[in-house]
C-alpha cells in the first residue's frame, strides 16, 4: 500500500472496528492519528499490517491487545517506542525496523514469535521481565544503546546470529536456551541461559560472563579480549579453539564438565569444580597459565579430585617438547584411566 493522503487516511480510521484487520502500511502516523487508531479499534486491533510505516511521534501502546499477527516490517520509529503494557496474541515482525530513540518491551507478554531481525536500534532497547512464547529472533540486529533482557522468559529460545552490542548487553536470569553465534560484543556482555546455549565465533572487545545451567554450552573459537567467567550448574562446555586474551576463569557445580580445551590460547586459565575425565587438551598453547582447583578426573568409578597451585604443564607432557605436539601423551593422562605421577602426589 502506498502512502494515504491525510484525508484518505482519516476515511480509513473512521471504517475501523475492535478486532478486524488493520492496515496502514507505507503510511505516516503522528502521535494524534495513532491515538485515534487506537481510539477507533478499541484498543483490541485484529490482524495488523504496519510495514514501512512512518512513526513520527511517540509510540505508547499501554494496555493495548493485538488480537493477531503484527507486522512492523521495515518501519521507522522516529521518537520513543513504548510496548510497555501491550500484549501480542500472536506473532510480532520487526524484521528490519528502525528505532532513533528509545526501544521498550519490558515485561511485555508476546505469545508467538519475535522477531527483530535485521532492525537497527540507535538508543537503549528495554526487554526486561518480557515473555515470548515461540522465541525470539535477532539475527544480524545491531544494538547501538545499552541492552538488557534480566528475567526474560524465552520459550523456544532465543537466536542473535551476527549481532552487534555496541553497549553493555545484560542478559541475566534468562529462562530459555540463547544463541549468539557470530555475535559481536563492543562493550561488556553479561549472558545467562536454562537450555542450550551457544556463542560460538563470538568476539567480545572487552570481558564476557556466562552463567549457564542443565545444558550444553558451545564457545569453540570464541574470540574474548577482556575477562572472561563462566559458570556452569550441571552443565557441559565446549572451548575448542577459543582465544582468551585475559584473564579466564571456567567454575563448575553439580556434575559440570569440560568436553574440549583444544588448540585453546589463554595465558591465565583458571579451571574449578569441573569433570576433566573426557577432556581433551591437544594444541593448549598457554599450559603453564592453567591452575586447577577441585576438578575430577576419570580413574575411578566415582573419580579422583585434584587441586594444583602449580602449572599444569609439567603432567600434561611428561617428555620435553610443547604441548602441542604431545596430543596422544596428554590425552590418555586425563582420560585414559591414568594419572600423571605428579598429579597422582598431589590428589
């Protein structure tokens, strides 16, 4: 649809009904014809098709109930975007929407879908305490403000594939799985996750912390410059290939492990709490930089636990050479039932 005349569109408003179908994409809304669309359906629109629309006053939609799909494909919000208070029956699309102001969609209760893919948002984006039912999609979304998603609930998960935070990105308490493969963290990034949770191929210009809990964790050929933590609760975690510039810190509870630290570069890795029995470290290039501390090995059926202050190098290669190139001497130590002499007198 093409962009209404002023009269054209005030014909359309008056033919409007709580529930029925809305359409006004390519249109431009200010803020007085927006509260007489509201006005006009009830509050309770149906079906709304908002593509490319133009917003150039404030967006408040409190108390407002979409009764089907929302499309926002492609629109512009020129000043405040609040979905604070509104409630989407449906799916909502803001596939490659843009925000020059502030985007809020705290505690905002969407039963289908999200999406955000693509879309641009220049200020801080709220979505604290939200529910989305079927998930939320941000792929190749670029978050210029600060981000934060604290106590969201996420049913089918959510995905940030080549996302860009160019502030602190605080996604704490999260209930769902998150994907943030590709992704690109400028400032801190705070990340938490109940199901699968991966950021592989990341790069974060500065600390990353993860907390995750019941779940795989993928970080192979993550890319940290800052600090990096993470914290695992009964959860696994695969490092394979990731650079740790700064100082790292991998901590376990419950029966947490860690599947891979091949070919990782982290020159201070502190490792605790954690289940190395399967554990391979092929092409560590930083060994003496790796401190353990109450991490089981796999010996016996219940396991031995072993705490070093010192590096672990000298066990990882029991012969002269770099760690590198003694893959198949490491490998059988931690894994094949046998412990290093060293480690064995410190167990």
């Amino acid at each position: 649809m093409s962009h209404l005349p002023p009269e054209d569109l005030a014909a359309t408003i008056g033919e409007m009904s709580p529930g029925r179908l809305l359409d006004l994409r390519g249109t431009v809304l200010g803020g007085d014809l927006l509260a007489r669309v509201l006005e006009a359906t009830g509050g309770r629109p149906g079906r709304a098709r908002l593509e490319r629309v133009r917003f150039t006053g404030d967006v408040r939609l409190a108390g407002v109930t979409f009764a089907g799909d929302v499309s926002l494909d492609g629109a512009l919000f020129e000043r405040l975007a609040s979905f604070f208070g509104a409630r989407f029956e449906g799916n909502v699309s803001l596939a490659g929407a843009r925000f020059a102001r502030e985007l809020s969609f705290h505690g905002v209760q969407v039963r289908g879908h999200l999406s955000l893919d693509r879309a641009v948002m220049a200020r801080d984006a709220l979505f604290s305490q939200a529910a989305f039912g079927h998930g939320l999609s941000c792929e190749r979304a670029r978050f210029d403000g600060y981000a934060t998603f604290d106590g969201a609930r996420i049913g089918d998960g959510a995905t940030f594939r080549g996302a860009r935070f160019g502030r602190t990105l605080s996604f704490r308490k999260v209930n769902g799985g998150a994907g943030f493969d590709a992704a690109h963290f400028a400032a801190d990034a705070y990340l938490s996750a109940t199901g699968r949770f991966s950021a592989a191929r990341a790069r974060a210009d500065r600390s990353l912390d993860v907390s995750v809990s019941g779940c795989g964790v993928d970080l192979r050929r993550v890319e940290v410059a800052g600090a990096t933590t993470l914290r695992l609760i009964d959860a696994q975690a695969d490092l394979e290939g990731a650079v740790l510039r700064g100082p790292a810190t991998v901590s376990g509870r419950g029966r947490s492990a860690l599947t891979s630290l091949r070919q990782v570069e982290a020159p201070s890795l502190a490792l605790s709490g954690l289940d190395l029995s399967a554990c391979g470290f092929g092409g560590l290039a930083h060994p003496a930089g790796v401190r353990l501390k109450d991490c089981r090995f796999g010996l016996t059926p219940r396991g031995v636990r072993a705490s070093m202050r010192g590096p672990m190098i000298r066990w990882l290669t029991r012969r002269g050479g770099a760690a590198g190139d003694r893959e198949a001497d490491a490998e059988p130590a931690l894994g094949g039932g046998r412990l290093p002499e060293e480690l064995r007198n410190r167990a």
